[in-house]
C-alpha cells in the first residue's frame, strides 16, 4: 500500500480532501498533516511515498518542507499546490518528475497528479529531485524575501538575495551577480536552504535579467558544456 502524506493548513479542505479520496482506498492510503514542522515528523516516523504540500503554511511553510525533502528524499516524487502558476512552469516541473497545481483545482485533476507520480518510473526517467530553477520559480511566485543558501555537492556554498520574489544579487565561487546566477542554477544535486536576509545588509541589485532569462541562459550555457565536453 502506497502512503502519500497532504500538507495543508486549511482544516476545511483537508476534511474535503479525506474524505473525496477514500473511494481510492485500495490504491493508496492518505496521511494528512496541517504545517511543515508536523509533516516533518511524520516523515521521519513513517514510510511515504508521495507529498502534496500547499507552499503558504504556519510555523514551517512549504517551500522549507519541500528544501528538507530535496535534501533528506531526494527521489521522493512531490505535487505542490499554490494559488499562482503558469502553463511554462508546470511544464518545466513536470520535466523533473513533479507536479505543479494551480488552486482551485477539481479532485479529479489531484486524483490524477497523485496516480502519475506513484506510477513506475519508465527507463530514464528516474525523478531528479527539485531543481534551483524550481525552487526559484516558487519563491517568485509566492514573492518571497529570503536569503537562498545553495551546497554543491562538493560542499560549496553560494547565495541568492530574494526580495519580494525577485532575484537581487546571487554570489558564488568568487562570482556575483548574472554569473554567480548561472553557475548556481546549473548546479544538480545540491542541498537548499533558507534564511532571513540580515536586516543590517543591504543588497546591492546587481541582476537585471528577467528570473525566465537567467533560467534559460543558464540551461543553454550547461548544455553548451556538455556539448563540448
């Protein structure tokens, strides 16, 4: 039996959630959960298979759960609820295994993200956990202001300076600004975090770039360098 854990604040939509998905039962069973922080230790309690998370939630939010989750499940599939999306960004999630949906939506349409993600996997299509790209799009969706910690794999640290969703300054390697930007996108595997910028700093905007545009950029310039290697 697979276990696939929900993580909503809204008690209403939760009781509406549990019991639309009981006729499916037999397929799966559902975990509910209210914040991050609960979900958290369910997770450590519990084998799960699948989360759908919404990203706006009291004391830990979805954005910190879904950053634990890369780092402590990284094949863990994910479907993620928020209230703003555009067809390009489901798109672009989808290419990494997870699932984007756009509230409000009908439990047919949860019903069918939840199937696809616990299906088998085809060959070459192992989930490649939430990409910096993906994290990215999320905070400027929700027009989050965050400091965006990044840990290479090599255990190299990089930074992006978020104001209200929008990408200030990114810093990485010696690098700042566009290029810092690039190489942190780029990066596969790496472990993600947030904190608050320092109310004492003051951020310099040193990217003017479009977050669509540093994404593209930094994908063609990845490619270029596999091209070549």
């Amino acid at each position: 039996m697979k276990n696939v854990l929900i993580v909503d604040d809204d008690l209403g939509f939760q009781r509406l959630l549990g019991i639309s998905l009981k006729k499916y039962k037999k397929d799966f069973e559902v975990i509910l959960s209210n914040n991050g922080e609960e979900a958290i230790g369910i997770l450590n309690r519990k084998s799960i298979d699948l989360i759908v998370t919404d990203l706006q939630m009291p004391k830990i939010d979805g954005l910190t759960l879904l950053a634990y989750i890369n780092d402590a499940f990284p094949k863990m599939p994910c479907v993620i609820m928020t209230a703003h999306s555009t067809p390009e960004i489901e798109k672009q999630f989808a290419q990494t295994g997870q699932r984007l949906l756009k509230k409000p939506f009908t439990i047919n349409k949860l019903v069918d993200a939840v199937q696809s993600s616990l299906a088998p996997q085809p060959p070459g299509g192992m989930l490649k956990g939430i990409s910096v790209a993906n994290f990215l799009q999320m905070i400027a969706l929700e027009q989050k202001t965050c400091l965006l910690e990044i840990t290479s794999t090599s255990n190299e640290k990089g930074f992006f300076y978020i104001e209200n969703g929008e990408v200030f300054d990114a810093a990485f390697q010696g690098l700042n600004g566009e290029e810092a930007a690039y190489s942190l996108i780029a990066l596969e595997g790496a472990s993600i975090s947030f904190t608050d910028i320092p109310s004492s700093q003051k951020v310099k905007k040193r990217i003017n770039s479009s977050l669509m545009g540093l994404i593209m950029e930094a994908m063609t310039r990845k490619d270029e360098t596999v091209g070549n290697a």
